[in-house]
C-alpha cells in the first residue's frame, strides 16, 4: 500500500499569525484533506532571541479556532539542534562550507562599491573575501574565537551535485491544488555562497527546513510565493545530503491595500485581532476565497 501523503504548516513564534498564514495553513489542511494525506504543525523557533514561548501557544489557538487539525507532537525546532550540527558536519565533510568571518556591515560595503549582487531576498551576496584566506590567516582567525558563519562553496556545491544527479538536471516537481505535477528548473546558485550556519545559530533557515521536512517525512510542502526562489537552494541541499524530495506548491500572497505582503508587525490584520472584531472562520476562509476552493 502508497504511504499518504504529508503535509505540514511551520511558522515562527516571533509575532501574532496574520491572513497570510491563515491562507497557507488552511491551503496545506485542504490539499491534505483532498489528497487523503496526513497534516503537521511545526514550531521553527531556532532563532531563540526573536521567538517568545506565548506566541506558540497563540499560533495554536488560531489553528484550532480556524478548525484545522493536525497530529501530535508538534515539532520545535528549539529542541532539534544536535541534528542540525550533524547535517553541518556532513556537508563540511563533503568539502562544500567554508568559514566566513565577514560582518554584514562589510558585505554591504562592497555591494555597494559595485563588486557585489543581491540574493532573492535582497540582500548582497558576500563577495568571496574569505575564500580565499590563506591556511595561516584561517587557523589564526580560528584560534581567535572569532565569530563566524559557514557558508555554502555553491560551485564545488552545484558540481558534486552534477555528479550524484549523473547528468541530469536539478529541478523540483510544483504541484498544483489538485496534486498535478510540472518539472521546474532549481536556480540555487541566484543564492551565492549561502549562509548554511550562522554565527549566533547552529543552522540558518535552508539547512533547518530540509532536515525537518526529510525527518517528518514531509511529502508535500506548502508555502507562499515568496519562498518559491528558496526552493532551488532546498532542493541542492536536499541532494548533497541525501534526503527525500517533497513536491512543493506555492500559493498566492495576500498583501495589503497597497500591494504589500501582510507582515507580522501590520497587527490589525492578525487572525487574534480578526477574531476580537467579530470575524468567523467561515469569513476568513471567504476572504481568502478558498470557500470555492475547498468548500
């Protein structure tokens, strides 16, 4: 017999859910519902500092108030950072991360004096400095205890990818609300050297994401359009390290009155405040339209 299908919903506890999650958790709900899958709820609470423990407890209130179901335990990704580090050391095995001690400050300085590009995100891609250290000045750097981020080598990447794929190309399968499948070519390297694990953190948001979604078992990855140029740097990372490839579906956005993606800070829009002016599931699921979506 086929495994069903999993999907899951992962947001951070760094703010009040909004319309925008509202879309997306009741948009991975319904195509479990419709694929007779299996739906989760993960908690990407990694970054410690930003994230605050009553937020979780709020993100499950809008769940459950909005009539979505998912199975237990939910996932924190508080509790999971050995597995990340093991990851990291696996990918410093394969020779494809390399410290780098550069502060932002400094990478967008050369950005800015022309000898950089900026990444999906907008944000300047790091132009290389440390790449090139020679042995002495990286082990002195190390004895230092300076701070530093491991990022990702994306051509010595993208060639031992070429060679475990044995010609053929990096895509990624995006499904659309029924489950119908079209090939999509993966573009990782529009990331430059990634950051893979950050300074203060023992993963960055890419290397913590696929190692969930392969543990999890994760199938099916919903998620708004914003992420979808992230896709082709998670598909990379899921085929240097082995795991599992999920379909993805990317959903639509939902943006203010002047063409804005919802953010957390815009709180008259949060599903809490939502629900203090009187609103209903139901209406939320109309404003979304996906009442003619999903019923």
């Amino acid at each position: 017999m086929t495994s069903p299908p999993v999907f899951r919903f992962a947001p951070s506890p760094n703010g009040e859910l909004h319309l925008g999650h509202a879309l997306s958790a009741l948009v991975g709900a319904g195509m479990a519902r419709r694929l007779g899958g299996r739906f989760l709820v993960r908690i990407e609470d990694i970054d410690t500092r930003r994230c605050r423990p009553e937020y979780i407890e709020h993100i499950l209130e809008d769940l459950a108030w909005l009539g979505i179901q998912w199975e237990e335990p939910v996932l924190r990704q508080s509790e999971q950072l050995p597995v990340y580090v093991e990851a990291a050391r696996r990918l410093e095995a394969a020779g494809v991360l390399y410290p780098c001690y550069a502060t932002r400050t400094e990478i967008a300085a050369a950005a800015f004096r022309g000898k950089g590009s900026v990444d999906p995100d907008g944000v300047p891609l790091y132009p290389g400095r440390d790449k090139v250290l020679s042995a002495a000045e990286a082990a002195r750097r190390m004895e230092s205890g300076a701070p530093c981020a491991l990022r990702l080598d994306m051509a010595r990447a993208l060639d031992l990818a070429a060679g475990v794929l044995k010609g053929r190309p990096l895509t990624f399968t995006e499904v659309d609300l029924h489950g119908n499948p079209s090939q999509v070519p993966a573009q990782p390297a529009f990331w430059g050297d990634a950051v893979i694990v950050r300074k203060d953190l023992p993963a960055s948001y890419h290397l913590a994401v696929v190692v969930d979604d392969a543990r999890q078992g994760v199938t099916h990855v919903t998620r708004g359009l914003d992420l979808y140029p992230a896709t082709g740097l998670h598909r990379l990372l899921q085929v240097l390290l082995g795991l599992p490839e999920p379909v993805y579906h990317h959903h639509r956005l939902v943006t203010d009155e002047r063409g804005r993606k919802l953010a957390k800070s815009a709180r008259d829009t949060s599903l809490k405040a939502l629900r203090s002016q009187g609103w209903t599931p139901q209406r939320v699921r109309e404003a979304l339209g996906l009442d003619r979506i999903f019923g």
